[in-house]
C-alpha cells in the first residue's frame, strides 16, 4: 500500500517542532496526555488506511448519478460517515458538553490531514458535517442543538454549507434566497443555492443546511444576511421526517474532487420549505464567517495533504526508476542509475517537500495559535486571535496554489507514466484545483490579508507576527548552521517592511483601489516569507535533534529536514526578489488597463 | 461557437511583426502571395471550426478503446484524416517535388496552431502523419519514399514516432528492441514500444512507424541506434497489405489528450515483423532529431495554442460574468460589474494574453528561422540555424510549463465554474499538461539548452542571439514609449551574461554535474528574457501602427498589445532577479542531496 503521509514527520511536527503536549497543562486539555495523543493518531492512520485509501480511485471513477431526483454516492460513504460519527471523528474537536473529546486542534488538525491525504472526496463528507454542526453549537437555541446536533455528530445527517448562489459567489452580499417569518418562529425557504459540496447523497438519512438567506424587508447587502438550518427531511409534529420542499435541480461533474457531489438545489418550489433561524437576525455573514476561517484552514490542510500524497509517491517511484546515467558517466555499458540520484528530479523532490512540509508547519502553527486562544485570557487570547486570523489567508491559499506546483512536479518526476491513470498523481492534480476557489478564491484572500489582515487594530496582528519572527530569529542566530538563514529572513523581514510601507502610501495617495491591485502578489510574497519562518522554526528543532546523539536513521530524517529547509531559502525565498519589485513599481498598470484593450 | 484564436492577433503576427510576405521574393517561396497566405489561414479556420472544435469534449469524453487487438477512435478522426489528406494539410510543408506545397514554416505553423486550439488530440493524427512522413523523404530510399508517403500524405495511412521503451524514456540510448537482418536488405524487428501516440487506431488503414532500433551487434548506446520504417501492415508479394506481427500490448487511460490513443506495441511476438531501414545504419538518433526538433517547435506551438483556447473562453467569460462592485464603491444597490472590470481579473487575464502571445510570437519566429535557413546559404544559413537551435528547448518548454499557469488562471477566471465540466478549461488544463512531458521534459530540454545549445560551436548561436537582441533593442530604444523596456531588456541581458559566465565558471572549477544541476531554472530564466525580447519587438510593431492613423477599433488592439507587453516587463520579467540570485547561488545543493535524507 501506498504511503500518502509521512508519520515520521508528523512526529515531528507535534513533538519536536511543536510542544503540543505543553497542552494538557490547561485545565480545557488536561484530561489529554501524550499518549493519547499518539493513540488518536494512529486510530486515524489505520482508519484511512482501511476505509479512505482503498476506495481513492474508485470514487473519483464512479462519480455521484443524479437519480430520481436523489443524488447516488459510493457505498463507502455511508460506511465512512457512520465510522467518524460512532469513532467520535466528527465529534472529536467538540467540547465535552457538546458531546465531543476537547481534542487540541492541532491533534485535529493532524487527523484531518491523515484524512484528506488518504482520500479528500471521502473526508469532506464528515468534515463538512463537523463544521455545519460547530455553527449550531456554537450560535444556535439549545432546542436546535438537540434537534440535530447529536444525528450529525453520529453520522446520521450531512451538514453542508449553503451559502454560493447561481449570480452571487464570491460576492456574497448579493445572495437573494429568502426566508419569510411563519409560525412559531419558523420561516418559509425560497430560493436556489448551488456549487454545495454533499448537497444531497443517499450515504446519510438526512442532510442539514446551515444555509445563508435574507429575511424578508431584510437591508440589502451584507447587513441584511441571516444564517438558517434548513434540513432536507424536516421533523413533524409526530416526530417522522418529511419532505421539506428541498429539491435537487443538477449535479455537477467536475475537473477532481468528483466523489463529494456538487448540487445545485432549489428551496420551496412548492412553498413548503421550513426553516429556522441560527443565532440573531442579520448576523448570519459574520457568524458564517467564524466557522469559514476554521474551513479556510482546513481547505490549506487538505492542499498540502493532497501534495503530501503525491510527493510521496513521486518519491517512491524516483527511488525504484532506473533511467539514465550520472552526467559525468555517460558510458551506455553502465548500469542505468535510479531517477533520485539526478540532481534535477533531487529539486523537484526538494521543492516538493518543501511545500509539503512548510505548508503543513504553517497549519500546524495555525492550529496551536488557535488552542492557545482557546485556553488563555485577556490580551494572550487576543494575542493568539489576532495571529491566527493574520496568517488564515496564506494558510489556505499558499498550500493551494503552491500545491498545484507541487503536484505538478510529482507528475513531471513520474514522466510519461505521470500521465497515464495507473498512477494517482493526476487524480491529485485535478483534486488540489478545487482549493484556489472554494472558501474564497486566491484573489479574496489577498484582498482579506491586504485590506483587512494587516490593517485590523492598527496593525496590531502584523506587529504581532513581527514579533514572533523575531523570536526565531533571536534563537536561530545563536546556532552557527541556522546563523545565515536567520540572518536571510531577518533580511526578507526588513524588505517586507519596506513593501508594506510603500503600500501603505500608495493608500493614502492613490487610492485603495491601486493599493489592492496587487493583492494577491503580496499575498504570495508574504507567504514566501511566513514559509521561510516555519522552515527556520522546524531547523532550530533538527539542528537541536542533531546535536545530541541520534540513530543514523533520525539523522537522515534531520538532515533532510536541513536540506529542505536551505532548499526553501535558496530557490524559493529568492522569488521575493521579483515580487517585492514589482509590489514597487507604481504604473498601476491593472488598474489603468481598460476593458476594450482586449478586445481584437 | 467559441473563439479559440484571435485572427486579428494572427494577422498581426505575420504581416506587421514578422515580415512573412518577404519569403515569396526568395525562389523557392515565390509561387506565393501574401492572398494565398490569407486563403489558407482562412481554410485552416473554416476547418478547425468545422470539423475539429465541434468534437472537442466529445473526443475527450469517448476515449479510444482496445477491443480484440484493434484500438478504436472516436469516428471524427478517419474523416479529419482524410480531409486532412484531400486539402493537401499533411503535405503543404512539403517541397512540390514530394508532393506539397512549399508553404512557408511560419504559416504552416500558423494553421497548426489554429488546429491545435481547436482540438489537441484531432490534429495530432494529421501532424504526427506529416512528420513521419517527413522523415521518410529525408532519409529513406527512393522506393521506401514511393511505397509510404503518398498514402501518409493522403491521410490514409497514419505515420507514428515510435522512440520510448518501458525501460527507455528519456535515455533513449538505452533502447534494446532489435532488428536482425533479413532478406532482400529488409530487417526482422522484436520489441516493445510504449506511449506511441496513434500508435495503432482504426481511422487510418495502416500504421507507419517511424521505429528506433538496434540492428543485432550494433555498438552498444546512442552510437548503436538505427532508423526503421515498420508498418502495421507490411505489403505482400501481390501488393496486399498483410499482418506484420504487430500488437497492442495496452492503450493508456491518460489525465488529458485523451483523444488520441497512447499505445504499447509489441513487434515480433512470432517471429513475423519486418522493418526496413532508413538512411544509414547506425544514424537512425540524429535523424530522428532533425524530425524531433521539429516536433519540439510543434509542442511548444500546441501548448500556447490550447492556452489561447483557454485565455479567450475566460475573457469571454469575464466580460460577462457579473460579480461584485469596484472596491471603492461597496454599495449593495449599486448593480454588480463585470468581473473583468476588476484589477486581479485584468492581471490574471494580462498573465494569460502575455503568456499566449508571447510564446505565439517566439514560435513564429523560430518558423521564421526555419524558413530564412531553407532559402539562404553559407554563413546565413548556418546563422539562422544556429539561431533555431539555441531557441528550440526555449520554444518547448516555456510555453509547456508556464502554459500549465495561464491554463490554471483561465480556470480562477471562471471561479466554481471553471471547476466544472460545463465549460472546456479544465480539459484544457488537462490536455496541456502533456506538453512538458513528451518529446523531451522539461529536465532535458534544460540540459540541451545549458549543455548543448549555448556551448556549440564555441558559443556561437548564444553570440547570433545576443546580436539579435541588440538590433531590437537598437529599434526600440529610439521609440519614447518604448525607450524604458528597451532599457530593461539591456539590463536584462547584461545579467544574463554574468549569469552565464558565473556558470562557465562552475563548470570549469567544479564540473559539469553541478553546472548542469540547475539548468532546469537557467531555461526558464533564459525564456523569461527571450519573450521579453518578443515583446518589445510586438511593441515596436504596436507603436509603429498606433503612430499612423488607426481605426478605434484597431487603436484598442494595439493598446492592448502595450499594455501586455508592459505587463510581461513588469510582473513576468522580474522573476529572473530571483532566478538569477538563485542561479549563482554556489552551495550545490541537489548536488550534495543525499538520497537518503528523503527517507523517513
């Protein structure tokens, strides 16, 4: 079987990297220990292991039908939904009050991306409920939370988001699905939501939208959105599920990601679609939005879990092709050499790893700032708040779009086999390019980071980061193979300050339409550097790992975290060289660019 | 209908940048006229549009089938073969003394390129027909000649390049299928070939490999390697075409290019396969290279062709998709705008238009080469072709891998949408990922550009090129508009020269494995600066018509061709001072990469 996470590193990351066992000293964790820890793991591996993996092609093969109005799913879906509800997976980030086991989220984190790197189609069935289930805990009545938390967090009912409509995606101020107040609280659903991941499938008894719609005579735009539960198979009054006027208009088929369906649906048709109000009138987007930043996360998450399959099995298969020969041994007598042994297919691998890797640190680092949240008080917790809600942009759209790279090279160390289906690394090629778009585009995140991000609370998130740079820093420079990188970020640190105060001028003096064109560029830049920050973190923790004895296997193990680390500094960092340059330029070309131009 | 070229652009590559009209003056292109170039653009596109984008998705959705030894393909594909063959497409490069019509390089490759965005995998049948045919009127015998090509050149026959072993992909040295003499100076083949495109499918009535060989005791590796022509069906005594004891072993399921089939052959499994040689024993590896230069100018081709697919569905799209407001207008009532209306949108679309045209413009002037070295003679001769050669891995690979990104844009252009396979830029997102695969990687063409072309003959076509450049730069330099990109690109130039320099140094001090260790990044490096230097000579062209009088429509046109190429200066070109930093970056770091630090 093929190997689609490194456990080694994951070790690594949540013990030597990450103290995540300094955890369980907070009284919210403390019934955790690192055993435990390791045990979930490992209950994860073997999950998907058993039920994910197996089943990776066959899903993306047989994609969902749309039958009798019913959309058909793969068998295992229902299987699967049932072993995360009664394995307590979906569950397990919940509180002990709301059913769950208080996992840390950097546990869950970890387990999330065990998942998605064995099968992402099947993981986002459970995860999507675990999040639709999150918002209802955490703004719904208590009526509602009992109505249909404890079925979703068993793996009876789907929870889905259902927020894109056909004419409002990104811009989601202009949805138009409507809820008119009825009886005894309850609203009348009309309207048509579409793109929704798990809209309907026959691998759960029933699927729960936590749904964005407008109140009738609600305000236009996004001050007028309210957040509803609105279930396919509504509860009567003898407590049988009914049809609750939810219908299925499409399916759509798809580049990857072609297990989960993508439904258009359609809301009271017949006007008799009933649904029920989550936390306050008109506050759905914002209360949307605290469950969309757990989502963005985990959408980084799955990018680089995807990259993390198909680096590993770029790295197996450069390991066992024999093809060519070492350039100064060119004598065709000789024995073919493997394909790792090349220094070009050695970069691919790097750069590969790189991504992999330093992309799951910045998760990981996500997921710490947001358990440190969780159990701290006053200014730590707006400290930790602030830093997660920072870096929430690059960590979904980095992974996601550097992944698609990645992936790419995975496929190019395959060469013409890459290619062809026998292989997964195209499947993982189509997967990750859902990741650009979905919870907000790249281009969204940029405008998040530069227009919001940076400038929140003065800047007080930003000087935040700065900070904590400097913290590794600070411990870098002190051990004499980390001095020249600490130095090169301190450098890359310095320039970024140089590019933000541009920028910011830029704002004040053309306006905040120049000073956003180039958002998603900066969004880039600064990913690079926040990268290179988490390599240098994980090199302070191999180069203390190799100064004291270690077996030659670790020894390799950190060595190749020292090489990947230079190799994220070298081919990588550079790359802020021409995107501070151009963040630079003021000739606002984009926004000079007239329409017409290209026209021919 | 969908537009997947723009004529206008077209028109304006070969007439006002490339003075294609020009050729009809030398004696071998004079039956021409600038009308009949028009005539046959205009066919090229009636055809494209008539038979080859209709069955675009379908060829792609129906994938060709082995049943019972015989591979099938889509019923379109017999059909453009033979009005591929009847128009007189397959032959119109031919000399009239072979049967064709001595159309010029740089409108041949126009049409193909018209064919190519219509239908990748249509017009491979066509072009690989062409190019073996090719092969055979270079090198093989007068009887060879009258036996294959007029039935290849018609479009009955179908001409394949038979090269890749399983155990021999890009180290074709390492080739063991054998060809034992035989009667009669015909040869008996055994061996197996694999990833033959249209290596055996039923819309042709014959197959004509063009086979790689080792005659039985050749010298062992390239030095050994000899050409053979090895039909499907071999023509018996009576002059019926027999079973030559070839079968297909396996048709590959591929990510993309899914219309034409990718076969596994196995010839001589009784003992009854015939070949017949090509040219001179043991020559057969450079004469497929004069042919797989060409097809390498035909990849690159393709590549920007399916991007330009792509570029012109999302700019079709933008212009009507409506979706959010101008950031400095964030009223909900305000009616929502084009999304090409907003900056990231016209960034991504200037991206893509650059990519396209850029390497549109970099192929034809590789035709133009081509065609200058057919009618010139002596030192103009051998400049022109110096010139072709060192531009050739350029001409591949740039548009093949950055092609993959301006594919990936189209798609964020379109949102959730373009994940979807209503519309055809995830095919095409999947067809082009071929490109940096076949015919030579990425790896290798980085090798052939850093190790070959750039050192042959002490460094001459580097010097022709550099030559060339300056010339731009001396036209450009003298136009107000253009004075600043005229100076960009001498800064650019001068740091290529420290860069190549620094690395002439490595190789001599520290060897030709670390020298050749990055030349992967040395070839994008080297093509960011050549089509650049494309641009600024579309810009001298653009300046020149908007200095005369124009029409507002044609004012557009040119405006827009400004603005793109300000866009490639501005944001493309700059990623060379992060290449260049890593470029004489001296830690020979995949060279020092031990294999075993992969492992966990």
């Amino acid at each position: 079987m093929s190997k689609f996470v490194s456990l080694r590193n994951i070790r690594f990351m949540i013990k030597e990297v990450f103290d995540s066992k300094a955890l369980t000293d907070y009284d919210y964790y403390c019934k955790h220990n690192e055993k435990m820890f390791d045990m979930v793991i490992d209950a994860a591996l073997k999950l998907a292991n058993k039920l994910m993996y197996p089943v990776l092609e066959e899903m993306d093969k047989n994609q969902p039908v749309l039958e009798d109005g019913q959309v058909k799913v793969h068998k295992a879906v229902k299987k699967i939904m049932k072993e995360f509800g009664q394995g307590g997976w979906i569950a397990s980030g919940f509180s002990e009050a709301n059913g769950g086991d208080q996992i840390p989220f950097i546990i869950r984190g970890t387990t999330s991306f065990i998942f998605a790197a064995s099968n992402y189609s099947a993981c986002a069935f459970p995860e999507l409920t675990s999040g639709a289930a999150e918002l209802i805990t955490s703004f719904g009545s208590q009526k509602l939370i009992d109505t249909y938390v404890p079925k979703m967090l068993d793996g009876e009912w789907q929870g889905t988001m259902a927020l894109t409509e056909p004419q409002a995606g990104s811009s989601l101020s202009d949805i138009t699905t409507t809820a008119f107040p009825d009886q005894n609280g309850s609203f009348k659903i009309k309207g048509v939501k579409t793109f929704i991941s798990a809209g309907d499938h026959d691998g759960a008894k029933n699927i729960i939208h936590l749904m964005l719609a407008r109140i009738d005579n609600a305000p236009a735009g996004a001050k007028g959105i309210s957040l509803f539960v609105v279930p396919k198979k509504r509860i009567d009054e003898k407590g049988n599920l009914i049809f609750n006027d939810i219908t299925v208009a499409t399916i759509y088929h798809k580049l990857g990601y072609r297990g989960t369906p993508a439904a258009e649906i359609s809301m009271g048709e017949k006007d008799d679609c009933f649904g029920w109000l989550v936390g306050k009138e008109n506050k759905g987007l914002s209360q949307m939005f605290q469950m969309m930043n757990g989502a963005r996360i985990l959408v980084g998450l799955a990018s680089c879990a995807i990259a993390s399959a198909a680096y590993l099995a770029a790295l197996e298969y450069t390991e066992n092709r024999p093809q060519g020969r070492p350039v100064t041994l060119k004598d065709p007598l000789i024995k073919q050499i493997p394909i790792i042994e090349h220094a070009d297919v050695k970069r691919m691998l790097l750069f590969q790893k790189s991504i992999v890797e330093g992309s799951f640190s910045l998760i990981l680092q996500c997921c710490m700032y947001a358990d440190l949240k969780k159990v701290s008080h006053g200014d730590e917790k707006e400290k930790y708040g602030l830093l997660l809600d920072l870096l929430t942009p690059i960590a979904k759209a980095f992974p996601s779009e550097y992944g698609i790279s990645s992936i790419s090279s995975a496929i190019q160390c395959f060469g013409g086999y890459g290619y062809c289906e026998d292989f997964s690394v195209g499947q993982y090629f189509r997967d990750i390019r859902i990741h650009a778009i979905h919870e907000g585009t790249t281009g969204i995140q940029g405008m998040d980071l530069l227009g919001r991000k940076l400038v929140m609370n003065n800047g007080k998130a930003a000087l935040l980061f700065i900070e904590e740079v400097r913290l590794t820093i600070r411990d870098a420079i002190q051990i004499f193979e980390l001095e020249l990188f600490a130095k090169e970020l301190q450098r890359a640190m310095k320039q970024l300050e140089k590019v933000a105060g541009f920028l910011f001028n830029v704002a004040r003096e053309k306006g905040i339409d120049v000073y956003l064109s180039d958002a998603s560029l900066f969004l880039e830049y600064y990913g690079l550097i926040v990268i290179s920050w988490q390599w240098l973190i994980q090199g302070i923790a191999a180069q203390k790992a190799l100064s004291e004895n270690c077996s030659k296997k670790d020894r390799n193990f950190y060595k190749g975290k020292f090489f990947t680390m230079n190799y994220f500094f070298r081919y990588e960092l550079p790359k802020t060289y021409g995107l501070a340059t151009r963040l630079m330029d003021n000739d606002n070309l984009t926004v000079n660019m007239k329409t017409q131009y290209f026209k021919d």
